[in-house]
C-alpha cells in the first residue's frame, strides 16, 4: 500500500487516536443573581431526549378509542398500565398517584442512556443529573416521613433506636440517595468508558496487524454493547425507579389502607 | 472546556431539575391523562356491557318460565277439552243406541197390536158370517121362525163350542 493510498482513508475511519474520560463540554456560561451558570452539552442531550419521549406520547395517544383500537393506541395502553401496576404493586394504591414521576425518571433515564448509541455522550453519564434525580427522591422521603410522622416523628427518628446512633442514621439518611445517584452513574459511565477503552483497543490492534482501516473494531465490540449499553442501561433505570419507590413509601406507614 | 468526569455542576443540577420537570407534566398531560381517561371510558363500557348481559339473561329466564307455564296449561287444556268431547261422544252414542232399540220395539209393538186387530176383525166378520148360514141351517131344519133372542143365544153357544172344538 502506498503512501499516497494511507492518505486517502478519511480520518473518522482510522479509529480513536487517544482515549479521555472527561466530564460535558460547557457550551457557555452566564450570570444568574451573581452564579456563574454552565450550560453544557448534557442539557441539549436532556431537550432532545424530552423532545422524542413526549413526541413519542403525542404519537401513541393520537385518535383514542374506546373500541376498535389502533396498535398505537395498544402500546400505549401497556406502557401506562404496566407502570402503573408497577407502582401499585411496589408503593401501594395510596401512591399510585406517584406514577407519572416514576415514568418519567424510567423515560428519562432510558433514553438518555441510550442516547448514547447515537454516538454522543449520554445524558446519565452526567453526574449531576442523577445526582438531581436522587436529590428528587432524597427530597420525597423526608417529605414523606414529616407527612406521616409529622417533625417530630422525623427528628426523633435519627435518634432511633438510641441517641448513640445519631451519626450514623444521619449518614444511612445521606447515603441512600449518593448511592443511588453513584450506582446509576458508575455504571453507565463506567460502561462507557469499558466501550471506549475495546474500541480504543480493537484500533491500535488493526494498526499493529498494519490494517490503515481498524476492521476488528466491526462487529466485536456489539456484543458487548448489548450488555453495556441495552441491558445496562435498561437495569439501571429500572433499579433507579425501583429503589425511589420503595425508599419513598416505607419512608410512610407500612398498612396500605384501601383508596 | 469540559467538566471533570465527576463534577457537580449547579447549572446542569438546575437545568436538569426543570427538565424533569417538564417531562414529568408533559407525560401526564399527553400520556396518562388521555390513556387513563380511554381507560375508564372502556371501563364504564364493559360495566355497561356486563349490566345490559345480566339484564338480558335476567328477562329471557322469566320469559322461559312464562311460556313453560303457558304450555303446561295448554297440555291441560286440551287433554280436558279431549276427555270431555270422548265422554260426549259416547253419551250421544249410548243416546242414539238407546233411542233406536225404543224406536224398534215400538214397532214392533205396533205390528203386533195391527196383527191383534186384524186377527179380531176376520174373528168377528166370520162370526157373523157363520151365524147366518147357521140360522139358514136352523131353519131349514125347523122350518119355523125362532125367536130373535133364541136365535142369537143358541148362534153364540153354538160358536162357543166350535171355538172350544178348535
């Protein structure tokens, strides 16, 4: 092969050159009552995700029947029923009020895993992102227990079962919704870091084997993306939503009285 | 520039928080609320539906009732209506038996009482006749006028035992 032919290949088809692990770019920066706001390219990723996920609504919930239904219409109908009794099997009919906000962190975190397919960074690879979403949950467990236990309950309940353990459900308080948000995010942007580092791998090996285009980089790293990306991803929205379920209605009383 | 890889950024917190947000609404009102309302739709229709079956079922029973009653009481009726007009037949049939043996002897009675008036008629034209050829005979052999009332007595007494003779 000649010099004049290596020139040739397009350079998207000579594989990564360097592997970084680097959190979103900013795409820019303003004042807001005096903080200085990033706005980065995961709140773009967030619009688009949103914009597919509430087009896709529109779609399926066009020309509703009661009889003679369309396979919209059919899909639609299981998507709502099947969270729905999720969340009544999960929470309790009490909650099942709930269940909008569960689907849309299911949604949410779904498609902005699988974004990421695309070949652009995924929303949940952002930190802060399911670090709001478990702030969310964080928020609705406290509410939760001062609904039922009213304040006191809830501040006699870090000293619960002694005073001795204070510090300690204070920081099992913490720890649920950090871990929950570390959890989703080690493991999607863990998956995709391992993806990064077998295609970065495949490369250099078609380059050792003097292959100018990296063949070994078809094919290969799919299979494992079924795992890192599809049933990966899937996982850890269905943990996400399972965990802010049960954390928020054992945060009430345990008897479901019927509504 | 980029964040770090695990950075914490208020912008996006804040941003990712409307967006939740949003989405959250916009699932409610373009997907749950239309579903949920098609849903109670289809709900209150198979309760319908359910309602008009039972409704339905509940009428054609005492329908089934009605006529099995109504033909009961029509077998009844005819077996009554059968028996009756069997008995009839056999009275009128035992009346006309009745009346024709009637009839026959009173025929027969007739023709016996026209025989009887016959038999008496010949009985007494030969009497008369008999008494006067026995009166010719007498007197031929008298040769003398008899008294009438004589005449007549022997004419009976003669005839007596011409009939006792027979």
């Amino acid at each position: 092969m000649t010099s004049a032919a290596m020139m040739m290949i397009p350079k998207f088809l000579t594989g990564p050159e360097e592997l970084t692990v680097e959190g979103p770019k900013v795409l820019f920066t303003f004042n807001l009552l005096g903080l200085k706001i990033n706005f980065t390219e995961t709140i773009i990723l967030e619009w688009i995700v949103m914009a597919v996920i509430l087009g896709l609504s529109y779609f399926l919930t066009r020309n509703l029947k009661v009889k003679g239904i369309s396979k919209r219409q059919v899909i639609a109908e299981m998507a709502v029923d099947a969270i729905t009794n999720l969340v009544r099997d999960t929470m309790g009919k009490r909650w099942l009020w709930f269940t909008p906000y569960i689907a849309t962190i299911f949604c949410f975190s779904i498609f902005g895993s699988l974004i990421s397919l695309l070949g652009v960074r995924a929303v949940t690879s952002d930190f802060s992102v399911l670090l709001t979403w478990a702030a969310i949950t964080f928020i609705l467990i406290t509410w939760t227990k001062i609904k039922y236990g009213g304040v006191g309950g809830y501040l006699k309940g870090f000293a619960d079962p002694i005073p001795v353990m204070l510090p300690i459900n204070i920081l099992s308080e913490v720890a649920t919704p950090t871990a929950m948000a570390l959890r989703h995010f080690g493991n999607i942007a863990g998956g995709s870091i391992i993806m990064g580092l077998v295609y970065y791998g495949l490369a250099s090996l078609s380059h050792m084997i003097h292959l100018q285009v990296p063949v070994l980089t078809v094919g290969i790293p799919a299979v494992l993306s079924l795992y890192f990306d599809l049933f990966s991803d899937f996982m850890q929205a269905f943990i996400f939503i399972m965990l802010t379920m049960v954390f928020i209605s054992n945060a009430g009383p345990a008897d479901d009285e019927p509504a | 520039m980029k964040l770090g890889f695990l950075s914490i950024d208020l912008g996006t917190i804040l941003f990712t928080l409307c967006n939740t947000l949003i989405l959250f609404l916009g699932l409610k009102h373009f997907l749950f609320k239309p579903v949920q309302k098609i849903l109670e739709e289809r709900q209150a229709a198979v309760d319908q539906t359910m309602q008009d079956a039972e409704d339905a079922r509940s009428r054609a029973e005492a329908a089934e009732t009605e006529y099995t009653e109504k033909l009961a009481n029509a077998k009844e009726e005819s077996a009554a209506m059968l028996r009756n007009a069997t008995r009839k037949a056999q009275q009128r049939s035992d009346e006309i038996v009745a009346q024709a043996k009637s009839e026959a002897a009173g025929i027969l009675q007739q023709n016996r009482d026209e025989l009887e008036r016959e038999r008496r008629r010949a009985e007494s034209a030969l009497r008369s006749e008999v008494s006067g050829l026995a009166v010719m005979v007498a007197e031929k052999v008298v040769e003398r006028e008899i008294n009438q009332d004589d005449h007549a007595r022997l004419i009976d007494e003669f005839i007596d035992s011409v009939g006792d003779v027979q």
